[in-house]
C-alpha cells in the first residue's frame, strides 16, 4: 500500500523555471547589448568581456574549493554577473582591472555573504561601483578609436548639445553595454515574454525618473532633454537588468513599485545635483540596502486579520 504514496515536504507544486534556466534567459536577453557593444567598440569589449566572466566563474569556484562548498558554477549566475560588470565598463579598461572587479563581485559581494540569495546587493554593481573608487580615471576614460568625446549625460552636463537618434541607436561613447537603448530593450522584451521579469520595477523607475527631471532638472517637458537622460547613463540597462535582480529587489508587488519610485528619485537626485552625471549604479545599490525596510512596510496583511487596537475595542 505504502507504494501507492509519494511522501514529500511542501511545496508540492513547482514551477518548472530553475536558477541555471532563468540566468540563461538572461544571458540571451543580454546578447543584442553585448553584440553591439562588440561591434562598436571592436576586440577590446570582446576581450574584455570574456576576461570578466571568465574572472567571475573561476573566483566562485575556487571559493567554493577553499571553503569545500558545493560547485555552483553551473547554475550560471557567475555567469551573469561577470557579463554584467563587462557591460558597465568602458572597453578601454584594463584587463586586469577588470579581472579585480570580478573576483570582488564573486568573493566580497556574493560568496563571503553565503553565495546565491544572500547577497545584499547587486554583485555586478557593487564591483563596477568599487572600480570607479579604486580606478576612477580608468572607469571614466571612454577615449576609443570610435569615439574622442565625452559621453552624451556629460556633454549634456557641459551645456552642449546630443543627437538623440543616436543615442538610440548607439553611436555614442560610454560604457560597453549602456549604449544602445533599441538593444536593450530588445532584451528586456524577450524577458518579459520569457516571464522573467515584469513591468512593476521598470516602470515605476523609469516613471518616476521622468517626472523627477520634468520637475527639478530645469529643462522642463523637453522631450529631447527627457529622451536623452532615458538613453544614456545605463538607465535602459540598470531598470530591466539590474534594478529586477530577484535577490537584491523586493519580493512583494507593492514593494517592488515602492523600490522602483526609490531608483527613480535617488538617479534624478545623482544627475540632478550630484557631480556624478550619470548616478544609475550608486542609486541601485542605495535601494538594495532599504529593501529589508520596504518588504517589512508592503507585506500584505493575512486574511481576516485586524490591527489589535481595533480587537479590543470590538471586545469591548
């Protein structure tokens, strides 16, 4: 009789999608920014991008030997964070320096907070913000053969003006994977579609953001001006790659609107009146720390729960 039953823990029903399946679907999302990056910047972003996946994947490796872990490398999520850092950086980094980040993100961010689901904010961020302390002269040299001038967020910053078409398009300086916003969204389309992620974190932020500017930017409803600040900065990349991190973002629907509101202020904030012109990244990781704080604020109330003020007065 006892072979008729499967005992079992719960849950007993379980979505298909595993972490290794999820992070795939991010990679591929991630191969129109990363082939276009490649083809503007040339070698050098390949280079640089196989240098840092290849520094992330082999940091958690030997981290989990050193600490006789389980392997945790095929579940890709190294993977992802390693392609992530390459796309925030400029493609005239150093290799090397490139290699710290990604040991940094693995290592500090992630493993020495217990790996996977633990880390408090985002590894790929958190290292490309640890960069720009270590190497800000590095991080912010985006003088390549395609490109001599600054970046359009600190050209626009200098009164000068930006051609937004290509800003969209991305033929403009930057960082690897920032600069194409049609590239971008072609692959937060297909997650989306994948059911990867949903609109709540992206829309509110960039929302949120827009109306920011429209208020405190000083330019008003200019559309140009608005359309600009959208395309440059890696805002496309950070709202529907980075800001939808399921470990470091809420998990209630409530809180992740209040999350994405959060990094549409802080970024409007950092451009607005910070000396950073971009400010995407710092106002990421700023709202993975007041997650904790907005899931505790946004959890919905159990049903056929009352505040106990309002049990005792129906007891009286």
């Amino acid at each position: 009789m006892s072979d008729l039953y499967h005992v079992s823990s719960s849950p007993h029903v379980r979505s298909k999608d595993t972490t290794s399946r999820i992070m795939l679907y991010v990679i591929i999302a991630l191969l129109p920014t990363s082939l276009f990056g490649i083809y503007n910047f040339g070698i050098k972003a390949l280079i640089l991008i196989l240098v840092t996946i290849a520094s992330c994947v082999a940091s958690e490796w030997i981290f989990n030997k050193i600490v006789h872990k389980k392997n945790t490398i095929t579940d890709l999520s190294a993977v992802v964070t390693g392609l992530l850092l390459a796309l925030n950086l400029p493609a005239t980094l150093p290799w090397w320096e490139a290699v710290i980040g990604g040991v940094f993100a693995i290592v500090v961010v992630k493993c020495l907070f217990g790996g996977l689901g633990q880390n408090f904010m985002n590894p790929a961020l958190g290292a490309r913000c640890f960069l720009l302390i270590a190497f800000a002269a590095d991080m912010t040299n985006f003088v390549i053969d395609s490109y001599t001038g600054a970046t359009p967020l600190a050209a626009m910053r200098n009164g000068e003006a930006v051609n937004t078409m290509d800003m969209l398009i991305g033929r403009t300086a930057g960082t690897i994977g920032e600069t194409s916003a049609i590239a971008i969204l072609i692959g937060a389309i297909f997650l989306i579609l994948m059911g990867v992620i949903d609109l709540r974190i992206p829309a509110s932020y960039i929302i949120t953001f827009v109306l920011f500017m429209v208020l405190f930017s000083g330019h008003g409803l200019d559309a140009n001006y608005i359309t600009a600040q959208l395309c440059g900065g890696g805002l496309m990349l950070g709202a529907f790659f980075m800001a939808t991190d399921y470990v470091t973002s809420p998990i209630t629907p409530r809180g992740q609107i209040v999350f994405g509101i959060c990094c549409g202020i802080l970024t409007g904030l950092f451009r607005t009146f910070g000396a950073n012109a971009e400010g995407v990244s710092f106002a990421i990781i700023l709202s993975n720390l007041l997650v904790p704080m907005i899931e505790k604020l946004t959890i919905p109330r159990a049903f056929g729960q009352v505040k106990e003020a309002k049990a005792k007065e129906g007891g009286k």
